[in-house]
C-alpha cells in the first residue's frame, strides 16, 4: 500500500486542529469574533472550516429510553452533537423557534 503523501497527512492533521479549535469555542463562553480575535485567527476562516467539518460528520441523534425514570425530565427529546454538545428540547417548545436552532446547527 503507498504511503500517504505530505499533503495527506496535512489535510487529516488541520482537519483535526480545527475540530478540536471548534470544540474548544463551543466549551468557551466566547462569541467566535472574541474566540478569533484572542487566538489570531481571522473569522472568515473559522466559519469556512466549521461549515466544511459540519458537512463532512452526519448529524446523529439518540433515542432517549424514560421507562422506570424516578421522575420525568423537562425535556423530551435530547439530540446528541457531534461535538459532544447535547441539545434537549421540551415538550411545549414553539415549532419555529426550533426550525431556527436547527437551521442555526447546520450552518
């Protein structure tokens, strides 16, 4: 089997560098312009790698057993991230703000 050329490696290892940058804003408190700013990186670049990781990684979602549950939580559904980041959303949530946070997700 060849071996990976240069730029292989290169492409695997930035794609990582930018997973763990983007986890790493989405553990902070920052806005991503305070995140950028702080780190040297210019915004545009930032968006450009999140949207191109988002597209690469399905958007996977659990299904949450409640049976024999002590009492019953707020939410009821719980969408799990692929950043790790969990979304739980209730019952009464109005449907078109969950259209915006959906739409805001996959950006």
């Amino acid at each position: 089997m060849p071996e990976p050329t240069v730029q292989e490696k290169t492409g695997v290892n930035l794609r990582e560098q930018w997973r763990e940058r983007i986890a790493e804003h989405a553990r902070s408190s920052l806005s991503i312009k305070q995140f950028c700013k702080e780190r040297g990186i210019a915004e545009h670049v930032f968006y450009y790698w999140r949207k191109r990781l988002r597209q690469e990684e399905p958007v996977r979602f659990a299904l949450i057993d409640r049976t024999g549950a002590a009492c019953a939580p707020e939410w009821n559904l719980e969408l799990l991230l692929v950043n790790g980041e969990r979304l739980r959303i209730s019952a009464g949530v109005d449907a078109a703000t969950l259209r915006i946070v959906l739409d805001a997700l996959r950006a």
